[in-house]
C-alpha cells in the first residue's frame, strides 16, 4: 500500500476475516490521513486508526476512530457511512497533537504492501465524502478487484507500493515460504549493502548476516523461526548486523510470517532499524551514570541527595561511616527522621524552605550535638538541581566536618597577640607584602635593622627597591613563581641598606591567608659568614678533587714506572732459568729474585688495581666460556704459593660444563683473589676447600678454610678498600688489602655477587655466584685448529721501545727461541726498520719518543707492504 496522493485520503480496513483493503476518498485537506480499521461481526461496527503522514517528511501520526454501524462494506467495494474521530483532542482538521508512532505501524504497512504483491490487484474502497456509493449492506468480507483491472493500474500499484516502502525510515526484506529474498526497500539495501537485482533469489542467511554483538556468535535469523513457526518473533539485545561490505551496525525490530487467501505462510517480511546511534546514547547515559556514583562514592566528605520532598534518593559512603547509619535506615526517609531526628533542626528547615522557594543554592553551618558523634560544626552546601523546565527535582547536600576548622581558627586567634610578639622579637628579618601588588605593608624590627629603614620608609616598596630583585621585571617573575608555586626559596639573595652596603641572605616566601586576604610572607636570614665558610668548604672540596685526581694519575705513572724495571728483571730471571749450568747459589739466588719481582709485580698490580676502581675504567670483554676452565687457571696460577705453605686444597667442580657471560680475565682475578685471601689467612698446613657446581639458574664457587676467620667488627667493611685482617706491625703477607673490595666489584659488573657467609668456628667461607648464560651453547675449539695457529719456522720479530734494557732482555729471549730480532728505540726508526726488515711480527711500545706507539701502528698499517705485519702492544700502563 502506498502514500495517498496529496489532497486524499486513504482507509485501510481490517476485517474478521483477516483481510485488508485500501479506498480513497477525496479530501481537501494537505496531508495524507490513513485509517487502520477493523470490524465486528456482531455490531456492524469498525473501529480502527488512522493515520496522518504530514507534509513532505511523511512522519506517522495516530488517532484511534470509531466507525459507527451506518459504515457498511458493499459487495462492490464501497463504503457507506461516515467516521468520527473518537479522540476529541484531534479535531476534524487534524491540525494537533500529531506524536510519532511506534513502528509497529511499519510493520502493517510492510505486510500489506506483502498481501498486495502476493494476491494481485485489490479493491480500491471509498469512504464517505458527502456522497453515496450504492453497496449491499450485508455484504461486509472484502473480495479481490475484478479481473477487468487494467495491467497500467497494477503497474501503478506496483509502483505505488515500491514507492511506500521506500519511503519509511525502517529496512524491510520479504521473502517466499523457501526463505529466500523477494524484495528489498531503500533502507535495507543501504544497511545490508546489497542491491535488489543482487539479493533477490538469495537465502535470507546470506543476506542478512546477524551477530551477537557481545560473544561474536552468529544469530538465528528471526525470519526463519517466523517462516517455520508462523508467529510474530523479536530480535535479541545485542545484535549486530554485518553489511556485505563488512560493516557492522546495531538493529533491533521483528520479523512476522505473511498468509495467503488459504490461511498458508507464503512468506515472511523482515522490519529492521540501525539503532547504533541510539545504543551509543545508551552506552554515553549509563557511563555518565557510572562515572556520576563513582564520584559520589568517592567524595571524602558526606553527601545525600534528596527528591523535591526531602527525602532521600541516596547517599554516598562517607555519609554512612561519618554518622554510622546504613542504608535501610536512611534511604526513602526525609531528612528531617534521619539519626532519629538529630537533623530537625530549627535553623536547617528555614534555609531549606529558603532554598526551595527563593535560592537555587546555599551555604549553612549549623553546631549541634549529634547523638552518633557529639558536639560538632557542620557546613551544609545545599544546591537545588533543575530540569529542563527549571523545576527541582533534586537537592544535593554536602556535609562538611568544619569543627576542627573553626577550633584552630579561634585558637590562631587566641594566640595572635603571642605570635605579633614573635614576629617583632625573631632574630630573623620577616617582611609581610600583598600577594596582588607585590609591595612591602609590614616588616618587623630585625629587618628594619639590617636595612637602616624605619617601618614607614619600608611600606609601599617593592623587593627590587631595596637591592633583592635586579629590576622590575625579574621582580615580576619572582613573583609569578611564588603565586604559581605557593613557595619559593633563595640561598642567597642581596639586600641593599640605605648607606650601599650589600648583605647576602637567604630568603625564604610563601603564600598564605589573612582575613580572606592573600599575604606573601618573607623570612630573611644574614648569612655572611655561613657564605664565606661555604666559599671556603667548596675552596678545599676542589682542592681534594683536584688532590683526588693526581693521586690516581699518580698511581697509574708508578705503576707504570714501576712496571718499566720489572718486565727487564723478570725477563733476565728467565734466561738465567733456561742456562744449563747453575751451583746451588746461582740457583737460590735466581728463585729469591723470581719471588720477590713477582711479589713486587703483584704490588704493582694492586696499585693499577686501586686507580681503576677509584675512578670506575674497569672495563669488561664479555665472551661465554666455561668457568671450570677459569677454576683450574686459577689454581695454576696459585699453585706455587699453596705449595710453600704446604697447604692441603681439596677441589670439587662437576664434569659437565658452567656456562658463564663474563671476562675470562677478569673472572681469574676473582677466584684467584679468594684463593690467595684462604692461602694467606691460613697457617701452613692448613686445609682450603673449593667448590663450584651450578643450582636454581647460578653458578657458585665456594672457598672454605681453616684459618684466622673474621672478626665481627671488620666483617661488615670486609669488601672495602685497603681492608685487611691483620693490622699488627708484625704481620708478614703484605698486600694492599684491596683483593676483595675487586672480588665485589667484578663479580657485579658480572650481574653476580659475593658474600661472606657466618662462621661458628675458625675459618671464613666466600661465596661467589655468577648468572648461567642464556642462550645457545657455543661449539667447544678444536685444539688441533688452535694449533694450526702457530707457525712452522722461525719469525722476524721488530722490537720497538725506548728502554735499553727491556729491549735487550726481549731479543735475548726472542733469538732463543730461533727467531731473528731486529730493534728500534723511537718511532720513526722504527717504521724505516720495519720497511726494510718487513717483519712477522712487530713489538710496539705505547710510550715511544717521537712518534707513540699508535702513531706508529697507523703508519705500519698505511703500507702496503706491511700488510700481514702482526703487531703487539707492550705497554707499563696494564690493562
């Protein structure tokens, strides 16, 4: 069924026996009017609605009608009798109180429009318009057009149909009794994404894909339970409808099943809507009404909200643990019964009664005793809460405990007269200045002293007027710090007296509240002398940083000074080694030198040692390696020492690997220290024990000894530097004491750690753990590839460094070994030696005359000729 043309009016009547048929009649009025009838067979009578599609929008507008008995249906389709309307709000010429209707309107529009395409031409009726049309008046079933109906009014009809359903706001889908798609209107090809000439002849399911917007699951179609069942069936909440194009929007509505003339469900119509929009609004309302509890729960002081007759809507949980109420005991009760009356309050009913008839919003302290928590002063903000049409609805009350407030107002007023004499006496200068224009209004007598100004000179003057600011504007952003801030402070500011003399103080501001006034207190101090004594501390602070650093520059020169002697005395003690010949004194004297250039390099060691942790340049070179292999470098290198003092060491490491990130160098410093600190502190023949194993993602290795132990007062610096057990002018080990204090910072440079773990006898035990590496495991080295390394024959080997001796000492070991030696004392000659030697391998000192050690290695290295030289470092400086 179509919109009426304009200026006619349509009657849709609905008989008993489930027919529907649409008339026209002649109206001169501009809107469309459509009447939704039925009829009774017992009375004649069709009751029914009707109607109004006005102006160019075509929204639905209803009125309920009462056709009386003299409206009779005629056998040739007529109608005769008249129609009154029986809202009497609506008058003959519908020109009020039109409201939109629900859409279930839509749907009998849908499922006529459905009867009309099914069953063909329909009999156009009439309703009465000042004339009569001849009828039958028994005759009351509606029956099709005659056959005589032209092909252009069906095509019209048609026409008018598609028109209709294009023309409503909701989606429509029909389909046969195989649930496949008839038709489409406007709104369903827009919302589906399909096209009619794309849909018709396609399932429903395919068409109209529908999901549960919560779970994602797909929806039964409502088409298919209205087809199968035959009744009328609602879309569930939450359903999303997916677009062909993917897009997903919210609908909501119904699908119904279509009879035909024999009573048989010949199809079903789909009525939808995209309610997205309005399920957003939905989503926006319940979050603000969330968000809106959320803060009343959170709110520290009480709040109540009441309706128009003060009773109250709810109340927020501060109120409830304040005056120990609940709420069975407060909700849907006035105000006035709460706490068994403690709020009927005289004073508290006018200022209601005031808010309620005069003012939108007021404040009231009332001081009561209130039975739940006693004598206390309460701050009432009552606010009425309006609606669109300015009525209070709501009152909101906040409660605020304002007694300790008032209580330390009186007692600051109490004391004001103890703190004026506090501020005239202070032996700091304190000025007073208004918080909005900057400028002094009080100042006590401290102040008036260290400036030469009276009180009366002071008032008006801004900071920057008496030598504090430099000038106005750094006064202004001075000023915009403290009001931003609320305080400011300054170590050293100057003041200005009035004979010139400047005096540094520290100035300290702050802003706060007289008499609903804002003030800017200044507390100013004279720190002349703290200045000059803190000129004088950052004076010698620099000269021990500066001491600090040439100690540790110092420390690196000796060590390498040191170092320049030794590598020559220990290279000499070698050769005498190797000689073939040696008498029993030779010998002796030999090992005396070798024991004590080693324990003069180990010395010099711990020097280099100090500099680098004092000044954090230790350095790591991270590779994965298999700590057993540093363990037994480790006993190596300790081995000869264990054995002077005829120690007993028991060792334990497991026979698979213990695989660690770390600097195998560095690592040996570590487990050798803790070797050398339980051989040290251990008398001869005493036991150690080491361990290692690997346990809860860690590697530990454990020394145990016999020995001295620990006492408890060192235990705790026992990882400092320059720590040592012994302390007696007798003691005989030596050393710097600085073994552990490396031990701690090496193995935490190693994400490890190191502890000394409680002994209840003699004896210490240390205890270092080390991550285990992550990660693939490397391939273990072939030795026969280490040893394909190594050449065949003899070398020609360039010495370079400028001492003598060292020089000597080298190319005598050097040429020992079967390799020819050519040397060089400073770095020029060293590259022309190189040049025309064209060495294997070239020894380059890093502090040569001339050109260092680096300079000359670039030059090497630009040479052609030169390119295979390997060169090594040899330097006094370690590593």
């Amino acid at each position: 069924m179509g919109h009426a043309r304009h200026g006619a009016r349509c009657l849709r009547v609905t008989l008993a026996g489930d027919r529907r048929e649409t008339g026209r009649v002649p109206d001169d009025g501009v809107n469309h009017d459509h009447y939704d009838c039925s009829s009774s067979r017992r009375s004649g009578r069709i009751r029914g609605e009707c109607v109004r599609y006005g102006g160019r929008r075509h929204l639905p507008r209803r009125r309920l009608c009462d056709f009386p008995r003299s409206l009779r249906l005629s056998r040739r389709g007529g109608v005769r009798g008249s129609a009154r309307c029986l809202d009497s709000a609506w008058p003959r010429d519908y020109g009020s109180s039109w409201r939109r209707p629900h859409s279930m309107e839509h749907d009998r529009i849908a499922r006529r429009a459905l009867h009309v395409a099914s069953d063909g031409a329909r009999s156009n009726w009439e309703s009465h318009t000042g004339h009569r049309t001849p009828h039958t008046p028994k005759e009351r079933r509606v029956t099709p057009a005659p056959d005589s109906e032209s092909e252009s009014e069906l095509r019209a009809r048609a026409e008018l149909l598609r028109v209709t359903l294009d023309s409503i706001g909701d989606a429509v889908i029909t389909t046969n009794n195989q649930g496949d798609v008839t038709s489409l209107n406007a709104t369903a090809q827009t919302l589906t994404g399909w096209s009619t000439d794309q849909a018709v002849g396609q399932p429903l399911d395919s068409v109209f894909t529908i999901v549960n917007e919560e779970t994602r699951e797909v929806v039964e179609s409502p088409a298919a339970r209205a087809l199968h069942e035959g009744v009328a069936v609602n879309l569930a909440d939450h359903t999303v409808l997916i677009a062909k194009d993917g897009t997903e929007r919210t609908i909501d509505d119904s699908a119904a099943p279509v009879q035909n003339e024999a009573g048989e469900v010949s199809g079903v119509v789909l009525i939808f809507r995209d309610v997205s929009e309005r399920r957003e609004q939905e989503r926006g309302l319940r979050d603000a009404l969330e968000y809106a509890e959320s803060i009343l729960a959170t709110v520290r002081e009480p709040l109540l909200v009441l309706d128009r007759n003060l009773r109250v809507i709810t109340a927020n949980r501060s109120f409830y643990e304040v005056f120990r109420a609940t709420p069975a005991e407060t909700v849907g009760r006035s105000i006035y019964e709460l706490g068994d009356g403690q709020w009927d309050i005289p004073q508290l009913r006018r200022h209601f009664e005031d808010v309620s008839t005069e003012m939108d919003s007021a404040e009231i302290e009332v001081v009561h005793d209130f039975p739940s928590i006693g004598r206390r002063a309460m701050r009432l903000n009552v606010r009425r809460l309006v609606d669109d049409r300015n009525e209070a609805r709501r009152t909101l009350v906040a409660i605020e405990d304002v007694t300790e407030r008032k209580e330390v107002a009186e007692a600051i007023s109490r004391s004001e007269l103890k703190y004026r004499r506090l501020f005239e006496a202070a032996l700091d200068g304190i000025l007073i200045l208004d918080s909005m224009s900057g400028r002094i209004i009080d100042a006590n007598p401290f102040v008036q002293r260290i400036l030469g100004r009276s009180l009366d000179d002071l008032r008006g003057l801004r900071l920057w007027e008496i030598g504090s600011l430099a000038n106005v504007a750094e006064n202004e952003a001075r000023f915009e710090e403290l009001r931003s801030r609320g305080h400011v402070r300054y170590d050293h500011l100057p003041l200005e007296t009035e004979a010139g003399v400047q005096t540094e103080v520290e100035f300290v501001s702050n802003v706060y509240e007289v008499d609903g006034h804002e003030v800017i207190q200044c507390n100013i101090r004279d720190i002349t002398d703290r200045r000059r004594l803190e000129r004088e501390t950052e004076r010698q602070a620099a000269e021990l940083a500066d001491l600090d650093r040439r100690k540790d520059e110092f420390l690196a020169m000796l060590s390498h000074e040191l170092r320049n002697p030794l590598a020559p005395i220990t290279s000499a003690v070698r050769i005498l080694g190797r000689q073939p010949i040696e008498n029993t004194a030779q010998r002796e004297a030999r090992e005396v030198i070798e024991r004590q250039s080693a324990q003069l390099t180990h010395i010099v060691d711990d020097l280099l040692e100090v500099s680098r942790i004092t000044t954090g340049r230790i350095r790591l070179r991270i590779d994965r390696i298999d700590l057993r292999v540093i363990i037994d470098r480790s006993l190596e290198a300790t081995r000869h020492e264990v054995e002077r003092r005829h120690h007993i060491l028991h060792t334990s490491v497991p026979a698979t690997p213990l695989w660690v990130d770390g600097d195998p160098v560095r690592l040996e410093e570590v487990i050798v220290n803790i070797i050398t600190n339980a051989v040290k502190y251990t008398d001869d023949g005493g036991h150690i024990e080491l361990t290692a194993g690997q346990d809860a993602g860690v590697v530990t290795v454990r020394t145990l000894d016999d020995g001295i132990g620990v006492s408890a007062e060192l235990r705790p610096h026992i990882f400092e530097l320059f720590t040592q057990g012994e302390r007696s002018l007798a003691r005989s080990e030596g050393g710097l004491g600085i073994g552990l204090a490396l031990v701690k910072q090496l193995t935490e440079m190693h994400g490890g750690s190191v502890t000394l773990s409680e002994s209840s006898g003699l004896g210490s035990e240390f205890v270092v753990t080390l991550p285990v590496a992550t990660g693939a495991v490397p391939a273990i080295p072939s030795t026969h590839a280490l040893e394909a390394v190594a050449p065949a024959g003899a070398l020609r080997v360039l010495l370079v460094d400028d001492n003598v001796d060292m020089v000597r000492v080298f190319q005598l070991l050097v040429e020992e070994d079967g390799h020819e030696v050519e040397v060089a004392y400073e770095g020029q000659s060293a590259l022309a030696a190189a040049l025309r030697f064209r060495p294997d391998v070239a020894l380059l000192d890093i502090g040569l005359p001339g050109w260092d050690g680096y300079e000359v290695a670039r030059r090497i290295r630009a040479e052609p000729t030169l390119s295979r030289t390997a060169l090594v470092a040899i330097t006094g400086y370690g590593r």
